[in-house]
C-alpha cells in the first residue's frame, strides 16, 4: 500500500513537472491575445472594479510583471496556479478512489484547461479560485470548523473579485445543501465574504453599475437565433475533450450522489451547463463560460470511471485526444505559413510587428482606434505604454476605455487617428501592416466628448408613431475643465443625436432639434436643454439613444438604453 502510494505520488509530480514546462514554453512564446492585452491595460490602472470584470486578473498580471515585462511574465500567476489547481484537485477526487492515471488522462483530455494553463483573462484566476473553493469546502461540509469557515468566506471573496460567474457556484452550492443555512458558521462565510467584497460594490456604486448595464441590459438585447443553442452544445461537447468528452458526460450523469461534497458538485455541473443553455434564448453564449461546470465534470467522470474498469478503447482514444490538443498548442508557437492562412492561427501572430509598424508613423504622440478595445489594448502592450485608445461609436458596445482618465489626456491634443478605411480627412498615411493596411491621420486638435451624459429629465409614457416629442434633457459635465457645446470657431463641429434600437438593429441617427450654440458646461456640472425628437414610423418596444457626435468620429453614445414603447 505505501509502495503504491509512494507510485502514485511520484507520477503526480512528474505530471505536474510536465504541465508546468508546457506552460512555460507557451506562456513565453505564444503572441499575447488581444484580451489578455486588455487585461494588462488593467493592470496599469489597478482599482476594484473595471467595466467588463472585477479585479483579480489585473492583480494576477501586476504581480507577475514585477518579476518580467515579457509574456511569461503576463501569464507568470497563470502558470503558477494552474499547476497549484491540479495538485489541488487530485486531493479533491483521491478522497474517493486513488487512480492517478485516470486523473491525469482526464485532465489533459478537457481542452479548457489547456488554454487556462497559460491564457490570463479573468478565467484563470477564476479556475484557481473556483478549485480552492471545492477544496475547503469538501472539508468544510466533513468538518464544522471556524477555521474552514473563514478559509471558505476568503476564497468565496476570491473568487467573485475574479468573474460573477462565482455566484452561480455559490447558488448552486447552498441549492444542494440546504443543512447549511443551520450552521452559525454558514453566516460567518456570508458575512466575512461580503465584507470582503464590499470595496467593489462601493466601485459599482461609484460608476453607476456598468457591469450590471452590461452584462445584464446590454448583452440581452439581440433576438433569439437557433445557432446560439446549437453552437453552445457543440462547444460543450468539444472543449470537454473532442473525442472524449461525451463518454465523460455519460460517466458523470450516471453518478449518483452519496455525500453532501459530491451532491454539490453534481448541482454546480448540471445547473450551470442548464443555466447557460437557457441564456442562449436571450443572445450569445461564450463557449469558456461553463468553466466552473467543466472543473466539476471532471470531479464526477473521475470518480464515476473509477469505480469500474476503464474501457481500453477510452485510454487510446484519450491519448489521442490528448495528441491532438499538444498539436493544436505547437501550432501556436511555430509560425507555419500554411496554417497561417486560417483566421484563428493568424490571431497569435504578427501582432508585435504590426504595432511597431503604427508606432513609427505616431512616434510617441497617443494613438486613437475605433470601436474596438482589442485593438489599442494590443498597441498599448507591444508599445508597453497606455498611448493608444480606443473611441467607441454609438455602434458599438461601451467598456473600460470610456471610463480610464485616457480620453481626458488627448481633447484638446494633438493625436494620430488610426482607421482602416481612408475616411476622406485629407492627407493621410498608408501604413501596410501585417494585419493588413490602415490609414493614419494628424489631428491638431481632438474634440471629444465620450463621458459626457445625456439623458431625458423625465420621459412621456405615451409615445404614438411619428410622433414629435418635445423633452427635457440633462447634459453633464464629468471632466475637469469647462466644455462647449457649440461650434463657432471649432474645427471639428458637434451635434447632439438621437436614434432608436429595435431588437439587433439600430435606426439612422437624426438630430435633435435643439440650440446647442451657447451651451457651456462647467466642470462637473450639468445644463438641462429642450430639444425635439420624432418616434419611429413603426409600433414597437425600442431602445433609445442620445449621441454627441464630433467630428471626425462617428459619435458616442452617451445616454443609457432608454426603453420607449410606440403604439
């Protein structure tokens, strides 16, 4: 027995040798993914909370850029606690059958955990937390402690500063465990655990909820397509293990839960892949978005698997499994011109040249890009500076760059405008890149006014179709320093407005019928306007938007989504 304990224990490590060597190599020579450039703007503004995600994934990568500015040092806590997460869930399931070569084959066969074994977004830290979790609180169920206790309302707090997804483990956790709600200890996690948490609450407060507007109002506005169903369950079945990973479902459903732990994981890994499942009849499902269902899958394949002989025939085809995914992990790193020719390998290469490329035309003066925070996120990583900025039209969605004191450093500045179409400004640069070509134009003088807020004092109930209505409307001022509204002697003119969203689609902008000529706003403060809109020629329920539109961008949006109903 402790000959084979002994074994186990050295194939373990030698696993865990490997994961960590393979994670190296591709967290150091893999090109940075545009989130993950995102994510280290972050970390150049560290605060506790940001518009898409809580915090944790900056803290990840501003601990490891203080031992390397390079991408091993981006992905540097990544690495670490992906290995730190295996170790942890073999304690998990050797509680209930010892069979590390089962573990091991599993593991490696589920390709989510090969992209967070060296990906930083807010998924890795996420996956550490998220086994942390199980693991205090497979004891913590077995042991009525205040020190699991506390060690839990810790790792709970963790895990909601890494991703909300972390609520729906803790709904689902309670769900299967009502006993719960009778221990004081219970209480103690929630209380510790919100205290914790409160710093980031206080930061949603602070900026008027934009992950709530967001995640929640925001990304629910598309109509309802059969792909995204069809699309989230063959994304299951494949980053479960493509050629394995429905022998893997079958083996986790047929497990019956005999203890509190197990019960748990069983409603983390139902629940959630339901509750995704559900979410694609209101929009888009991201594929990565059942890690926490995916981390409990392998908890009940493996213990399921292991109480019966494993099929020969699973063993090779794990392995082949396995092969194909260390394949697809090469590919990455070694630029092979065939396979650059497909879209998703192309992603990971280039990216450095290409913002080199931007950078000899712009030199140091700041960079400003469209409707995109990939894009200057990636120019602001290769450059290593917060030079670029992203300007997001009303035709696209908002995220941290409208909320980073950025913008305030370039109006009134002199900045190069980055497009990859000629839009006409006059003499521009043509700058050939190996992401293709982009057009680059001086402006003097940027006039901007993305943070600005317009929204109505107060809005009629009944609207009718065609319909002129005359509204009051509140302009407020965020910035430091007095702004105007009207265009006598600017360059670049301003207009105020207005368009409606049904469903996907968004109307033609038309102008509000208003005086803006001698608005003057002070800073901080606010000026209220009348100004006159018109509703669509069609009933419906609509989303309504006011926009600042200045020259030469497309306009902002600068309202929130106001539901309007025309009958």
């Amino acid at each position: 027995m402790l000959e084979t304990k002994r074994k186990t224990e050295q194939i373990l490590f030698v696993f865990l040798g490997i994961w960590t060597f393979i994670n190296v190599i591709q967290a150091s020579f893999v090109e940075v993914h545009a989130d993950e450039a995102y994510y280290w703007v972050y970390s150049r503004f560290l605060d506790w909370g940001y518009f898409d995600h809580p915090p944790m994934v900056a803290l990840f990568i501003k601990i490891g850029n203080i031992f390397s500015t390079s991408t091993l040092g981006l992905r540097l806590m990544t690495v670490i606690t992906s290995t730190m997460s295996v170790y942890l869930l073999w304690r998990i399931v050797s509680q209930y059958a010892s069979n590390i070569k089962l573990f091991v084959l599993l593991f490696s066969a589920i390709v989510l955990f090969h992209v967070y074994g060296f990906i930083t977004t807010p998924d890795a830290p996420l996956f550490f937390f998220i086994v942390l979790f199980l693991y205090v609180y497979q004891r913590y169920v077995a042991e009525d402690k205040f020190k699991w206790a506390f060690l839990l309302a810790l790792v709970i707090a963790g895990m909601l500063y890494s991703k909300y997804h972390g609520i729906l483990v803790l709904f689902f956790t309670i769900l299967s465990n009502f006993k719960l709600l009778k221990r004081p200890t219970f209480w103690f996690v929630v209380v510790v655990s919100i205290a914790a948490f409160i710093p980031h609450i206080w930061w949603q407060v602070q900026n008027n909820y934009p992950s709530f507007y967001y995640h929640v109002i925001d990304r629910s506005s598309a109509f309802y397509k059969f792909k995204f169903t069809t699309e989230y369950l063959i994304a299951q079945l494949a980053l479960a293990g493509p050629l394995v990973g429905w022998y893997m479902y079958k083996s986790a459903v047929s497990l019956m839960p005999d203890d509190a732990f197990i019960r748990a994981v069983k409603f983390n890994c139902v629940g959630i892949f339901i509750f995704f499942f559900i979410s694609t009849l209101k929009g888009r499902v991201e594929a990565h978005w059942t890690l926490p269902a995916m981390l409990c899958l392998l908890i009940l394949a493996y213990v399921a698997m292991a109480r019966y002989s494993i099929p020969k025939w699973f063993e090779r085809l794990a392995i082949v499994n396995i092969c194909l995914i260390v394949l697809v992990r090469l590919i990455l790193i070694i630029p092979i011109d065939a396979l650059r020719k497909i879209k998703i390998v192309d992603y990971y290469f280039g990216n450095e040249t290409w913002a080199k490329g931007i950078k000899e035309k712009a030199g140091n003066a700041p960079v400003i890009f469209t409707d995109s925070f990939q894009v200057p996120s990636r120019y602001n990583y290769y450059t290593q500076s917060t030079k670029g900025f992203g300007y997001d039209s009303r035709y696209y969605r908002k995220n941290q760059y409208d909320i980073w004191p950025l913008e305030d450093s370039l109006r009134n500045k002199k900045a190069y405008f980055v497009t990859q179409e000629d839009i006409g400004l006059g003499e521009a640069d043509t700058i050939s890149t190996t992401k293709g070509l982009y057009y680059g134009t001086w402006l003097e003088q940027v006039r901007m006014y993305q943070k600005v807020t317009v929204n109505p004092v107060a809005m009629p109930v009944d609207w009718k179709t065609g319909e002129s209505k005359e509204l009051e409307l509140k302009i407020s001022n965020p910035y430091d320093e007095t702004i105007s509204l009207g265009n006598a002697g600017q360059k670049w003119k301003c207009y105020l407005e207005y368009g409606f969203k049904l469903g996907p689609d968004l109307s033609e902008f038309k102008p509000v019928i208003t005086d803006l000529e001698n608005v003057v706003i002070p800073a901080g403060e606010s000026v209220v306007v009348k100004g006159t809109v018109q509703a669509p020629a069609n009933a419906g329920k609509y989303k309504m938007i006011f926009s600042l539109r200045t020259e030469p961008f497309g306009g902002s949006r600068n309202s929130n989504m106001i539901a309007v109903e025309i009958r």
